[in-house]
C-alpha cells in the first residue's frame, strides 16, 4: 500500500488523510467545500507545503464542479474571493500562492480568449487536477537528482540525517527530501537515515518515522536535541531537508530547527542539502528577512493531547519556521529540474524542459 496524503476521485471528490491521528489512526476525511479546505490546512489535518497546495487547489475545483455561472465576470470574481479566502490558511509556504497565482492568470486568460464560461471552468478544473500527478512526477526526478548528486559528489553508502516530513504525507506523493532518501535506497545506498523529533509538533516522529517503517527504509528517531551529537557518533554523511520557501538568494524558509542543523553540518563539514520543486521558489522577495514566519499557538509547546507539560503561566514563542541563510546551504539546492548552487537558484526556474538527471552544480 502507497501511503497518500490526498486522493481525489472521481471528479469533484476529494479526500485528505487527518495527519493529526497519524500514527496510531489512520482515517480519510471528505473535503467538501474551500472552507473544508481551509480549516484542513489551518489546523494542519493536511501539511507539507506542496500538499498544501494540491489540497487548495483541488478544494476549489469541488466547490466549482456543480456550481453553475452565468457571466465570465461571475466565475472570476468566484475564483479570487475563494483564492483570497485560502491564502490567509498559512502564510509561510510559497506553494499555494503559486497555485493561486497560475489559477488566476490563466482564468483570466480564458476571459480574454472569448471562451464560453463553461469552457473556461472546464479548463481551469483539469489543469487544478493535473497538480497532484505533475507533483509526484517532479519529486520522482528530484529524487534521483539529488541522490545521483550526492553519490557523484560524495561516493559511498549513506548515513544521512531529515528533519520534519517531506515524503508522501507531505506532498502529491514520493517525496522531496524524504524522495532523496528513498532515491538513494533504491540504489542500494542507504545505510541508514536518522530523522529528527520535530518539536512542537511532532512531525518526524509521528510522520517521517511512520513512512520509513511503512517502506522499510533503515532508520532511527532522535530528538532535535542530539542531531549535532549524532552528526560525530553516527559518521553522518549528508543532511536532507525540505522548503516551505525559497527566495532570490538562496536564503530558505523551512521547518523550525532546520536554521541550526545547517549550522550544525557546516561545522562538521557536511553537504546540507534543501530539496524542493520549483513551487517553492519565490524571487519575488530578495532575501530571508522579507519572508514572512507563521507563528503558532502556544498551547502546542505547553500540551501534549491536551495534557498540561510545561509550568503554568509561563509565556511562549512558537515559530513554525527559521531561515536559514543561503551560506549554510553547502551541498546546494535540488529541484526538479536539477541541483544548484543557492546563489543561482533563479536559474531552476529557467530550466522547464526538465532534462534527464543534468547536474547543475560542481563544488569540487
């Protein structure tokens, strides 16, 4: 069984796997409307930021399927009020403003064109359910890229340590950096892969570690505490994270803790990779500091199921996110398109003809 973060099918149906039961349950609930959609993303029953997208994205498409509109003006102003509406779900991930940014420019395309409004709603459903298999396609070849560059550029077995989830429960499925992982494991390559805790949330080791069982992929859970300890005692030889936004220069927003294991590896002289499709890419904003950091409710550093664990009364800073800058970014950037450098990062987004395992990147 291939674990899915989304199914949508047949037309109009779509359903999302609460990761919040994950891993003791294991439940689909219907999204029925972008409001189900919303709430999905926003109380984090859905996470990961390419998943994020697809489940916006698709959440519209269900909502549109049986709606009927008169005027080509009508079905825009739907399609921005209900886009409006999603992007205020979780600001820090690129991913489902892109989606949004793409949806609204080709609707309006569409307007332009003199297509009917039901041609024009016709093609802006397939092109929204065409996100989830283009996804899986691109991490596939993100995969592959990554892992062909880290064994070119560092040959051998691999003892790697992730942070956060960035597998199938993140994305459309295989994976970003988790996709690297497995990539690497079907080569034969992998030694062993140490994913971290993930605190407050818990992320690698409800999710992360639940894939690498499911899969059978050698692997051991730490806590974010001893990955700098882990990196001299366990002879770790690269570190694979994910991206919830990339901008021009390299700098990365990610998952909270990912700003110190980079630190960590660049004392240690280890490749820090950031693996992410070409969705996650913003260079809109010029450096890491014009990105904006979701914070979270404090109760998810003081409770554990709703279990008091920390002294009462005691205030709390709870960003979902850290940057980490460009610099740190050692073994470079991989993409679906191939590996680069932080500092040509813009370049991926050039590359759209996706060409067969190209490397990118020479840090010899």
């Amino acid at each position: 069984m291939t674990l899915e973060a989304i199914k949508y099918g047949p037309r109009g149906h779509l359903e999302i796997l609460n990761q919040l039961l994950l891993p003791l349950g294991h439940s689909y609930e219907t999204i029925s409307s972008v409001e189900d959609g919303w709430h999905a993303i926003k109380g984090m029953k859905v996470r990961g930021a390419p998943a994020i997208a697809i489940t916006g994205a698709l959440s519209l498409v269900v909502e549109m399927v049986d709606k009927d509109f008169t005027t080509m003006a009508e079905f825009i102003d739907f399609i921005e009020l209900k886009l409006d509406y999603l992007l205020t779900a979780r600001p820090t991930a690129v991913n489902l403003s892109r989606a949004s940014e793409d949806i609204r420019r080709r609707s309006k395309e569409l307007s332009a064109s003199g297509k009917s409004v039901e041609e024009a709603k016709e093609e802006i459903m397939k092109m929204t359910e065409g996100m989830l298999a283009e996804d899986i396609a691109n991490n596939r070849q993100l995969g592959e890229h990554g892992a062909n560059h880290v064994l070119a550029h560092y040959p051998g077995q691999q003892t790697v340590i992730t942070h956060c989830n960035t597998g199938s429960l993140a994305t459309g499925g295989y994976g970003t950096a988790l996709g690297v992982i497995r990539a690497l494991s079907e080569k034969g390559k992998l030694d062993h892969v140490y994913c971290t805790e993930t605190r407050p949330y818990n992320q690698g080791g409800r999710l992360t570690a639940f894939e690498l069982v499911h899969d059978k992929i050698p692997g051991s859970l730490i806590m974010d505490s001893m990955a700098s300890y882990a990196m001299t005692e366990k002879k770790i030889t690269a570190v694979f994270v994910g991206a919830d936004r990339i901008v021009a220069n390299g700098d990365t927003a990610n998952k909270i803790g990912t700003y110190q294991l980079a630190i960590a590896a660049k004392h240690h002289n280890i490749p820090f990779y950031v693996c992410a499709p070409t969705s996650t890419i913003d260079l809109s904003l010029a450096t890491g500091d014009d990105i904006v950091i979701e914070e979270r409710p404090h109760q998810e550093i003081t409770h554990i199921k709703n279990i008091h664990i920390a002294a009462p009364g005691i205030n709390c800073w709870n960003p979902a996110f850290d940057v980490t800058p460009a610099s740190l970014i050692t073994g470079g950037i991989v993409t679906e398109n191939g590996v680069y450098p932080p500092e040509r990062i813009g370049e991926s987004m050039q590359d759209s003809s996706k060409p067969t395992l190209k490397r990118k990147m020479d840090t010899s």
